[in-house]
C-alpha cells in the first residue's frame, strides 16, 4: 500500500528553520493536495518527499518503508514539474520512454508501457510528434505520461498547470482527476490555487509559514475552517471579516456588537471568551444571497460587477472595504446603492482574538 507518512518533518536552510516538524499520514490511493501561498513550504515539503531535499530532522515512509536516507530513484515516486523538460530532438514516444530505456528496460516492454501511457492520456496520434509541435497541455500530457510509464508508488506534481493559459488549466485539471481515478494512486500536488484544490482533492493540506494550519477534505475546510487563515483562503470570492466585539455569551449563543451600536445574537459558544474581547465575523459572499435572514447588515455598492448567471456587489460594509455580495445574474443592484443585506446567523462563522474558530 503506497501510504506516505511524514514524522516530525523539519527542515533547516543554513539557520533558518522553514519546515517546522510536520505530522502528516496520507492513505493509498488518496489525492493529496498542499496549498498556500507562495513562500509556505508546500513546494519543500513535496521535493523532502520525494528525495531531492536532505531532511534535517524527522522522517519520510513511503508504503511502509523508512526512506529518509534513500535516494530519490529508489523512493518508488515519479515526479512531474512546473516545467515540462521535455528533450526537444525526441519524439513524443521516446520522451515518455527514455527513463525506462536509460534503466535497461527491454524496447518491447517500453513500447508496451507508452502505448498504455498514450491511450489513458489521449496521446496516441501524438507518439511521432517532437515538442515544438505540440500545444501546452499536450506537452503537460507527455510529462504526466512520462511518469505513468515507471509505474510509481507514488505520484508528485509540482503546480503543473501554472504555465497554461486558463481554459487549458481546467481541462488539465479534469485530466488529472480522471487520471487518478483510473490508475488508483496515491497522488500529492502542489498549488497555490485553492480553486484547483477544492476540485481536485480528496485530503487538502493548508501550510502557513511552514506549518500545517489545518487537514481535511475540501468541504470540511470550507464549512468548517480552524482559523482565519483557513477561512479566508477556501473559497472563492474569499470569505468577508468584519472586526467586533463579544457582549454577552450563555453558552450556546453569542451576542456580537458590530460599530459599536448593532447588536446580533449568533449560535456559537464563546463562553471561553472574556467580555468585551475583539472577535470576527466572518461571512462568504455565495451565503448573502437571501431575501431574508436573522440580521441585515448596511452596503454601500462601489462595483457591481454582472458575469452573466452570477452578479458580484462590491462595497463597503461596517467600515470593511471590498466587502462582496454574491447575487444572481438578474440581480437588479447597481453602482452607488445603499442596500441592506440579509444575513442567516447559521451561516456565519466566528473567531476569537487570536483568529481561531469558536
């Protein structure tokens, strides 16, 4: 079973610690994804894994196996980079074959494995063609090929699609999910993009800093994030925060005052919370859609922006700039409106002084 667990992973450049001893345990089979911004250390967690970076501390299994001091080719993974490296003067065929030619494996068998390769990635008409005269996401396509073909425990993908246009990234994107789905395996990929995370995985991983923030599928992320951190990151338009303070709390409720004169009651128990601390509301524009809600909050609109079946309203809310509201296509708002938004008490979120979740 091609299980990959991390155990108080931890990596140092020089005396700067970037990697801050991760627990991680991904089951065989599952589709992994590391999301966060740039500088996270989602891209030096995947290459530890696969070998290309010395761990400082801690340890990497792979199916069972202790591999921290074994070299990247025999850690049973197969790599597939941000940038293609295809060999300009081999054809699509030898590019996909040339790691098992290099390894000794018979001509026979290669061309077996790159048929197999071609057909599950729609690559056979392809097979004679050099790189320059493929589009991106057919040399995407070879690169991911490239790796089926050595048959890897593991696979390992570092933001592959960032170089293709956008219509490209999402047939890519449903490539690779079919993809996985047909070779049953193990799979971890990098992004920055949460889109492509909330689509594409059965387990997200969220790192900050070189920390893990949170770990769970992508509903749970999104329905229930640990922090603001985790909160403002799944989703898209991001989720809205508005700074408040907490007035009362019985246990199962909370009362939160808004600009020092709206009161709500919302459903959370806060009592591990003084009165008076600061507190966040947080609220997702897709949630502000209702005629009618528990509270209404006050927008004056800046934008409104019509993308056909979806109109985004963008404003300013309790002194919070870029505030958004997502309504319907036909919404008839416009720019330079005062609208009262409806919002429903059970579909907010709450945050302490240090930005965790109540």
């Amino acid at each position: 079973m091609a299980k990959v667990q991390l155990k108080n992973a931890i990596k140092r450049f020089g005396d700067i610690e970037v990697i801050h001893g991760i627990d991680l345990e991904l089951e065989h089979g599952e589709f992994v994804v590391f999301v966060g911004p740039s500088g996270c250390g989602k891209s030096t967690l995947l290459r530890m894994i696969a070998g290309l970076e010395d761990l400082s501390e801690g340890e990497v299994h792979i199916d069972n196996n202790d591999v921290t001091q074994s070299a990247a080719v025999d850690r049973g993974i197969a790599m597939v980079f941000q940038s293609y490296a295809l060999y300009p003067h081999m054809t699509v065929a030898e590019n996909m074959g040339f790691g098992l030619k290099m390894n000794g494996v018979p001509k026979d068998q290669i061309k077996e494995k790159v048929d197999k390769a071609a057909n599950t990635l729609q690559l056979q008409q392809l097979l004679d063609r050099k790189p320059k005269n493929l589009s991106g996401g057919q040399r995407q396509r070879v690169a991911i090929g490239r790796a089926i073909v050595r048959d890897p425990k593991v696979f390992l993908f570092d933001e592959p699609l960032s170089n293709l246009d956008a219509e490209l990234r999402v047939e890519m994107r449903l490539q690779i999910a079919r993809l996985h789905k047909q070779l049953d395996a193990t799979m971890i990929y990098v992004t920055h993009d949460q889109v492509e995370a909330m689509t594409m995985a059965d387990k997200i991983v969220v790192l900050r800093d070189g920390l893990v923030e949170q770990v769970g599928s992508p509903l749970e992320l999104y329905q229930n994030p640990a922090n603001l951190f985790v909160a403002g990151f799944i989703g898209s338009p991001r989720m809205n925060f508005i700074e408040a303070t907490l007035s009362a709390s019985n246990g199962s409720n909370s009362d939160v005052t808004i600009d020092n004169d709206l009161t709500i009651t919302l459903p959370f128990d806060s009592t591990k919370a003084a009165v008076g601390s600061k507190v966040t509301l947080g609220v997702r524009p897709e949630d502000l859609n209702n005629e009618h809600g528990d509270f209404e909050l006050p927008l004056s609109v800046d934008v409104a922006e019509r993308l056909g079946g979806t109109t985004y309203l963008y404003g300013n809310c309790c002194g919070v700039a870029n505030f958004v509201v997502q309504r319907n296509g036909t919404d008839p708002t416009t720019t330079g409106e005062q609208v009262n938004v409806a919002v429903d008490a059970k579909k907010t979120y709450l945050f302490d002084a240090n930005g965790i979740a109540f």
